[in-house]
C-alpha cells in the first residue's frame, strides 16, 4: 500500500513554508524525506526541482533503498536521494532535511580546509538529541560537493561511519544535512544547527572575513 | 483553582510567534513564565522541550516557589524554571521572557571578561521601566553559564541585588533574560533590550569581529 | 467634527503592521502622524507607549499646533508630537513618519561628527519625491537627540529650514523623520530612506565598523 | 484582444508580496514582465511608481516593441520597460524581472571596474537554465546606470550578445536584472542569483568592506 503522501506533504508543506521564510530553501534547492517502511526501506522524499515553500501531495515521490521510484510510477526524486538513504542506513534515521542557508554554505568553504568545523560552548547545542551541556563538543564534518551521486553517497557513508558521534554534515558551498529520529526532532536539528552556524561564523572571524 | 492555561497559552503563543518570527527562540529555546498567584507563589511557566511558535495550554505547567510542578500532575517545566522564582522573587516581576537571539548569545561571550557591557545613549532605553532620558547608563550583567540550576540560581540572585538597576541580564553563549510587571511590559523589554544589543554589536566592534 | 479614526487607524495599524515585520518599530518607538485639518491645525497622532504593530483607533488623537489634544479629552500624544507640527509647518507635510531602525540608529551614530551625511548615486534616490536621477545628492541632517522637547523642535525648525532639499533628518541614536504630501508617499520615502541608510552604512565602512 | 491583465496580476501579486517580503522591491523599487504575444510582440509589464507587493491588474500595462502602452489607452509602464524588451528580444525570454536588494546594490558598485563579477563552486548555480554543475563559471555583467534609456538599452543590448552565457545583469547602484523562458524560471533565477551575491559579497570581502 502506498503512503499517505497528503498527510506527510501537509507537514512538510509546513516545513517548506517556515524554512522557506528563513531563507533557507531559496530557489528550489532543499530537499526533505520521511521514512514509510524499514524493511524494505521506503522512502518518502521531494521530487526534484520543487520549491519548497509551496509543496504538495504531487511534489513527493516513494523511493527505494537504490533510490528508484517505487510511487507513483513516474515522477523524479530529488538528484539527492541516494544521500537521505545513506543517512537512513547509517543512522536509522526516521527523517532527513537538506538546508541551503547563506551560513552553512559560507562556513563549508571556510573550513573545508579542516574537512569540518568544531561547535562547542553554546547552550543550544542541548537541543540536538543526546546532547546534556553546553560543554559538549560537536563535530560538524564537511565534505567535497561532488555532482557523482554514487561517489558523493561514499563519501557521506564514510563520514557518518568515521564521526559517529556527528549531527549533521555540511557539503561544500552546498548547504548542510540534518536528520532524526522522527521529523520534528530533525527539524529541531536544523534550526540548532544553522543558529549554531550563524553564531560560529559571526564570531571566529566576524562571519564574513577571512584570510 | 488552577490558572486558566487556556487564556495565558493564547497570550504566550501569540508572544511565541512573534519572537520566533524574529528569531530569537529557535529550535525549542527560550522559557516564558507569567506569575498566577504571589501567595503562595506560583508561575505558569513554559514546559521543556516547546517550540515557543506552536504553543497550546498543553505546553504549560504550573509550578511553586521551588520550582516544583502543582499542576497538571505530569509535565516537566523548563529546565530554566529555578531562574524565573528567583527573578520574580528579587524582582518582583509578574511575567519573566528568556530569549536565545543571536546577538545576546555573541555579545554575552564577548564581554564575559568584564561581567557584563553597559549601554548608553540610545533612545530606545526610555523603553526600559522607569528610564527617562537616553543619558541613562544600563548596566546588563553576564554570567557563566552552567548546568547546574541551583548554583546558577544562586548567581542569578547575586547578580539581581548586586546590579538593582538591572533590567535584563545574558548568560554566556546562552541568550538573555528579562521581566516585567506585566507580560506586556516584559515583551517591550525583550525588543528594546535585544534592538540595544544589536546596536551595540554592530558598533562597538562591527558586531562581527573581536580581538 | 473630530477625524475619523477609525479610517485613519486602518491606515496607519497596516503601515505599523509592515514596519513592525522590517523591525523598524521596535518596542513601543516609533510615531506616525496625519493631517486631519490645515487651518486651524490638526494632526491625528499615535499615542504614547503605544505597540506600532497593534495600532487600533484608540491609539490615535489629535493635537493641534501646540501639540495639544483636542480631540479625545484625555490621550497622551507621542513624546515627539511637538517634531511633527515642525515638520508639518516647514514642509507643509500631509503625513510624518517616524522610525527607529537599527542602520539610522548606527548611523546617526557616526556621522554626528559631521551634522550628517550625502547619499548619492543611487538609483533608489529617484524614490524620493521631486528627484529625476541617481546623480541627485541628498544631504540627510542629523540633530543631537534631547528630551528637552522646545529646545529639539527648535533645532528641528533650523534644520529644516537650512536644509531646504532635505527630505529626512536624523536623530542621533534615535532614528529616522521622513515625511510626504500623502501617507502614501510618506511611506514610500521611510522604505527609500531606509534602504538608501543600510546600502551607505554597509558600503562605507562595511556597515559594522567606524574609527 | 487584450491579455487577461487579472489572471497575470494575480501571478504578478504573489511574486510582488514574496520579493517585497525578502526586501528585494522595496519603495517602489523593481518592476516585472511578461510576454503576452510574440508577433507582434506585446508585453504585460508592471506600471511605474506602482509598491510591488501591492499590485492588482490596475498596476500592468501592455506596450509594444517600442515600449509604447497598447493597452489600456493610458496608464504609464515602468521607466525601464526598454530594458524588458531588449531582454526579450535578445533572449527569448517570456518574463523578466527586476529586483533593487541591497546585495545587488553594493556588490554592482564593487565591482564596477571590473565591469562584471565571476561566480563559481557553488552548487546554486545548478539552479540557473541550462547549467548542470557547480563547477560552471557565470559570469554577471555589470553596467553603469544611466538615465537615458535609449542609452542604456543599447548597452543592455550589447552586454547580452557579448556575454551570452549570463543568466542576469546588474546596473550600478541600480540592482539586478533576470529572465525565464516562464514566469517560474524567472522567479527561480532571481532567488538562485540574489542568493549568489549574498554569498559572494560576504565571502571575498566580508560582505561589507572594500578598498
């Protein structure tokens, strides 16, 4: 039986609109899904090319653990997909959000040069899951953009494996990925992350200089 | 008789929106409290975990001087409930507004070394209770932040009757806190003291960058 | 017969209502004025202390040339009602607006130095009534601000007077006065002038930093 | 037989509040096209002086290849409806848009001498028809801003066969210019490519500072 795309498009419509207004799914890049099924794995994530802000039932399609259109017959899912199964797999995660904010994206390039960045000290990291102090210590890996999905897709396996202890990872000048164990939690992930972001890049070197 | 949760939610979810709208309760930061009764004392308070945009009276719990939940029987109120008794207690207040913005979390650990970072000359200080003239000097105070709530309580009430002229004062890389006689009146305190911030962010030193 | 507040108040909530989303009104700052009557003067004001964003008709009196309100018995005019009876008299304004953003606080700030700074060279000048090319320099006065309400009006008076072209003034670290024959254009040059005040502060010294 | 200026200005709206929402169309600042016949060529384009998040079908106009109203008989098209022809003419585009955000404004200052500004590695660009990879290289003219249109037309004219990869173009101090071969692939370019400048303008020189 197919999911009950209207019922998931409704709260992703709530999400795309409310992200949509931080500007942070700009254009019609972002791209969101929900696990319907663990076994097989089926996935319930963005077409390709939608804008966010004004998502319907029509702008989802079902996907397969190898990403293939499992529902409706036609449609095509976002050139990310292969990433979100990834992330699913290696996190059994329930939910994975995709942001392309102006922070996350200036602070990939900054530090790519690290393959990541460290977030330690803020309060708000307590709002991402198993996080008890503001002394906690986040690694936020960054990883090359690349356009070879399958390639790309390594990479991230490689990354969620190496950092276990990772929230969420950033591709270069490409935004940043969140996930959780349902919806609501990953979307709480993606404000912590991008405030985080925000604050990191304004204070280590003003948020908009460097060498 | 318990509080009507239902008519302090409607007002706390319309502040809600408001702040989150602006950004300063991103995720689910920031606690909202409003004094029900002052003999014995007892505050509705935010409950943990709330995104402070989608409040109902569900997410509201009642608690006393020790910070203790009197009603409903279940619920968990924010983790921050300790600071707020000591706020209303020191101050007096009827109505205690945390906020997690990004220039209070910036500011707060610029000026740690110096406890605190004074504002002056700013018009918008007449929006302060009691302030007349923009020549008045506010001294907002800052404090380690910490985990443990009855030791940082205890900083709290120290820092309230060291600075008794004190109309908000930041935890580190924490946000802000502010009162009022009123809600409204703590409502106006959050804007002015946050438009102040920004203010002096941006002046002092670019509001970017720092030795 | 006094205004019809009502009207003006659908007016006037719709302007406050935008401006409170810009976060040009923070607080309670800000004031808006109309002209209700030429001879005798009569302005319909927003009150004191009131919320720009939760503008109603009982926001609104009038006054009359000495700032006075004639209309209803009680009401507390905006602190500022004596600026707008200047503005109104030498411009011969049919609507003053004023707001309190955070780049003409900046701003006003930096170039006090100086009685005020040019703009020139932007297209967005041409928004300014009576101006036909970005070529246009626009002299904007800044006055020391002072709650000496007489002794600031007076200053106001000068200002204007010795700044014929002027289609704004400033008040250091207390915002911006712009006005129109019409509400419409009065609005239109708070939208101009703040876009012109933001596009300056970020270009000359990078809109953060200053000696 | 005259366009159906309703159902246009209804598209025209919802673009108007969106862009007017991000501070792209401030004022009266930008203005919209759409081609509404080939041959002859005939386009509905916004009016002049007209707010931007305010239109109804009273704010278009038709004008022909000279630029000349069509329909109705009067009402006044946008000073730059030249411009709109030459894009179309040049590009075969079906919409064109022009937004005045703050980011266009100082980045076409910044880099005037150059007469143009590179972008390149970003994976938005994916967003801009016909481009495939973040490795593209676009590569954004700019022109000095002009009064005269006839003049400035034949500038547009020229930069658009010269550089015939460019998605958009800006004008200095004047804001940017962007075009679909639909109304969605317009809006599209303009969010792809504000979101570029705010990118690039923070990133080479901190967004805020220059020479």
């Amino acid at each position: 039986m197919p999911p009950d795309f209207s019922t998931i498009a409704v709260r992703l419509a709530e999400i795309g609109r409310r992200f949509d207004a931080r500007g942070w799914v700009l254009g019609t890049s972002g791209n969101f899904s929900v696990v319907v099924n663990r076994e097989p794995l089926r996935l319930a994530i963005t077409s390709s090319g939608i804008s966010k802000g004004e998502l319907t039932a029509d702008g989802i399609v079902e996907i397969d653990r190898a990403a293939q259109v499992t529902f409706p017959g036609t449609g095509q899912p976002s050139a990310e997909a292969r990433l979100h199964v990834e992330i699913v797999q290696a996190r059994g995660a329930g939910a994975v959000l995709h942001t392309h904010s102006m922070w996350s994206t200036l602070l990939s390039d900054r530090h790519i040069a690290g393959r990541g960045l460290a977030v330690e000290g803020y309060e708000m990291l307590k709002g991402l899951q198993g996080v008890a102090t503001h002394e906690h210590r986040e690694w936020i890996p960054i990883l090359e953009n690349d356009q070879d999905m399958e390639r790309l897709a390594g990479q991230v396996h490689a990354a969620l494996i190496e950092c276990r202890g990772a929230h969420a990872f950033l591709l270069r000048r490409h935004g940043m990925y969140t996930w959780g164990e349902t919806l609501s939690q990953a979307v709480r992930h993606v404000e912590i992350v991008e405030f985080l972001l925000e604050a990191v890049a304004r204070s280590e070197r003003g948020g908009t200089t460097w060498p």
